[in-house]
C-alpha cells in the first residue's frame, strides 16, 4: 500500500510538473505605446525583446475602456454588462455577487491544481512592489489568490501569478526621456506644448514600466522558471488619453498583448487573430488542460483546443465615476461601429477625475473658445454626440471621418447595428436601465468608491 501511494504521489507530482506556471503582468491604461508596436520616442527593449521570443497580436481588444469593467470582464472571462458589473467601481459595498456559474479565473485555476497570487512583494532590490490591483466591480471571493510574495512562487508550482502595474496610470512619475518636440500627436489633439508635454510624460511612463518588466523577466530566468512559464502582458484597456479612457474608440480599447511560451509558441510571430480580453481565462484554463466552464464568454486561442477566430470584437462604456454615458461598439477586420444610446450629452461632460487630471481636457475649451481647434478637434468640443459613428480604420485610423450616414456605407452600416443589436439580445446586456441619477451623483461625490445608501423619503 505504501509502495502504491508512493507511486500515485509521484505521478502526481510529475503530472503538475508538466504544467506550465503564467505569469500575467498586466499595465493599466495603456495603448500599444510600445517600439514593437511602432511607438517613437519610447524605449521599451525588454517588452520588444518579449515580443520577438514570442507572439505579438496586433488586435488585442479590452471589453471595456476604464480598468473596474474590464478587469470585472477579463478576471471571469464574461462581458463585464453580462454580470452586471458594467458601471465603474460599483457594488463595492452592496454584496453583489456575479452570476451562478461565473468565477474569477484564480478560482478555476486553483482548482485546476494551480497556486495563484497577485504578487506584491517583489525582491527587495528591485525597488518597487506590485500594486496589487484587483477592482472590481463585485464582491471578491474570501479568498481572491493563494499568496502575494515572488519568493512562493518557486515552491508552488505550477503557478498562476498576476503582477500589476501603475506607471501608465495617472499621475505619471517617471524619468523623462520622450523629447516633447518629437512626439507625434493624433490629429484629434491640438499641437500645443501642453499637449505635447503631456503625450511625452505618457510615453516616459511606458518606458519606465518597461525597465519594471526587465528586472522580473530577468528574475524569472534567474529562479530557472523561465522555460516552464508562459508570460503574458497586456493592458487593463487604452491609453490614458482624453479620447481614449473612458471612450469606444480604438484609442480605449486597442491593448497590446505578448504572449511567450517557450516550446510552444514560435519566437517572433506577429498575429492579426483580433482577440478580446475576455479570451485570456479560457485560454489558461485551456493551457492547464482544465474544462471550461459552459458560461464563459471568452473564447480559446492557445492550445489544442483553439477555437474559431473571432469575426467581430464588441465593447461598451457606461457610468464613469459621476459621468453617464451608454456606448456599445463593435469593430470587424476594416471598420468600427459606436451606438450612442446618450447622444445628448457632450464629449466633455463634467467629470472631476478627467478635468484634474488631464491638462488636455481642460485646454480644449479654452482653444475651442479662441477658435483655434481644427474641426476634428473641435468636434470633442460639440455640444451633443452623434447617435452612430462608422471609421474605416484602413484608410481613417484615428477615426475622424464619421461615414454613418455615407450611403455608399450604408450596408456595412447596417451589418455592425445589427451586430450591436444581436450582441446586446444575445449577451443580455444589463446596461439597458441606467442608474438612477442620485446613485450616479453619489458615485462621483464620493470620487468613484460606492455611495453610502440613499435614507429613504
């Protein structure tokens, strides 16, 4: 009996072995603003050499443009308006919870065999800790992850482990190295020193979060854990850009995603597959030969079990902080569609956050009143929204010519409402009823954390 359960310890130790440890570095707020992506005036070798030692993808999508709904969504591999946690930082301290059948990914991990952490104690010489970040929109499990130290990771494999990080996040501090004479600036943003200033400290930060990814892909190496683990970056969602967070336009949703696996995945590929954040949970359950659960949302991208590719990438904005709005977008290989279900509201409604800590926003008003905005520009700056919106992203890919009401793209028109329109039915998209207006003041009066409970009448 001894000799038997000695045997089946060992096969099971050897059965966990073969399983590969991930490490997810996630950033927040930030496009591809990488010099594998084709960024100037940043400097990223260790993110571009990641990339040539494994898979660069070129249409990597959050579901969501501000970091609570889609870390809601791409944590439990569900659209963040399926589960209800499409409105940011909402049920904080409300004890929703999601859906029967729907979990966060360190949950099936765990109980695929995986140790799981958000790694915050990082090796005391490098000079800087995770932030730990999880946000969101529901009550967490009592026990979210397994452990929070680099130095568990060695004795608790196969691991799943998520670093987090702040630099592209607002407020920047990082050392300066962008030159701000040599940035370039999207049309849709005036040429001014601020701006351009601005734009630099953006940049800077990506590089600075760079050297923070070198030190621990290095350390990786070091503990010889290096060639069992699949890495992978990407980011919560866009640029922390005026018109990217918070917005549907690629600007706040495109993200860059690496992804090395060392044995499995051939060094130096660059794919156009569009992938949704979404698709991260099943495809690391998928690579811990796990089964995956019959609600989730996301689809498989890796592995044997890869399934087809993705023909349409959806997204959707709701209540940010004490601002309302209701955007549901989807794009396909050539064009993106936004559905304004607020088109009375202006671009730049009020919002606290935005106008302390974006210059840009601010300065807007000011250069729109001087008339010296250029009409793509000057559009942030209408009073109203359009109803649809229709870019072609290969001849228009900053999206400044609205074609919704072309007639020569009136059936591409027609297909993505009628996708949006499909995705909202299919998904059952609980943004359909908007909070009520006292529940949106108190979000924003309490700077995006839940309100205290309304006294009733």
């Amino acid at each position: 009996m001894k000799h038997l359960l000695a045997s089946l310890l060992l096969a099971l130790t050897a059965q966990a072995a073969t399983k590969p440890n991930i490490l997810w570095l996630v950033a927040e707020d930030m496009g591809p603003a990488l010099g594998c992506y084709g960024q100037k005036e940043v400097s990223t070798p260790n993110l571009d050499r990641l990339a040539s030692e494994g898979v660069r993808y070129t249409r990597a999508y959050t579901t969501a443009p501000v970091c609570s709904a889609s870390r809601s969504a791409f944590m439990t591999g569900m659209y963040q308006t399926t589960i209800g946690a499409h409105n940011h930082r909402s049920h904080r301290d409300d004890g929703y919870r999601v859906p029967e059948g729907v979990r966060t990914i360190p949950e099936w991990m765990r109980d695929a065999g995986y140790f799981t952490a958000n790694l915050v104690q990082l090796p005391a010489e490098f000079g800087f800790k995770g932030s730990g970040k999880t946000d969101w929109n529901f009550t967490a499990p009592e026990k979210p992850f397994d452990g929070k130290s680099w130095d568990e990771l060695k004795a608790h494999q196969p691991f799943i482990a998520q670093i987090n990080f702040q630099e592209t996040h607002r407020t920047y501090h990082a050392p300066k190295h962008a030159d701000p004479a040599k940035v370039e600036l999207p049309p849709y943003y005036p040429d001014h020193p601020i701006v351009r200033e601005d734009y630099a400290q953006y940049l800077d930060a990506a590089t600075e979060l760079d050297r923070k990814v070198g030190l621990i892909l290095a350390q990786l190496a070091q503990d010889g854990l290096a060639e069992n683990t699949v890495v992978v970056f990407q980011s919560d969602h866009g640029e922390s850009m005026v018109r990217g967070k918070q917005f549907c336009y690629e600007e706040g949703l495109h993200i860059p995603l690496i992804i090395r696996w060392p044995g499995q995945l051939k060094a130096g590929t660059v794919s156009d597959r569009m992938i949704a954040s979404i698709d991260l949970a099943p495809t690391f359950l998928a690579i811990a030969g796990a089964v995956i659960p019959p609600k989730m949302e996301g689809r498989v991208f890796l592995g044997e079990k890869t399934a087809p590719p993705r023909d349409l990438i959806f997204g959707a904005r709701d209540r940010c902080d004490e601002t309302a709005f209701r955007f549901r977008a989807v794009r396909d290989a050539r064009y993106r569609y936004i559905r304004n279900f607020t088109p009375e509201r202006p671009f730049l409604q009020a919002n606290a956050y935005k106008e302390k800590q974006y210059p840009t926003w601010t300065l807007l008003p000011k250069l729109f009143a001087e008339g010296k905005l250029t009409p793509p520009q000057a559009a942030l700056c209408a009073p109203t929204m359009p109803p649809e919106e229709l870019y072609d992203l290969e001849t228009d890919p900053h999206e400044i010519k609205n074609l919704a009401a072309d007639p020569a793209h009136a059936d591409e028109l027609k297909k993505l409402r009628g996708a949006v329109e499909k995705w909202i039915a299919d998904t059952h998209d609980q943004g359909a009823e908007m909070e009520p207006d006292w529940l949106v003041k108190a979000k924003g009066a309490t700077k995006g954390e839940a309100p205290k409970k309304r006294k009733a009448n």
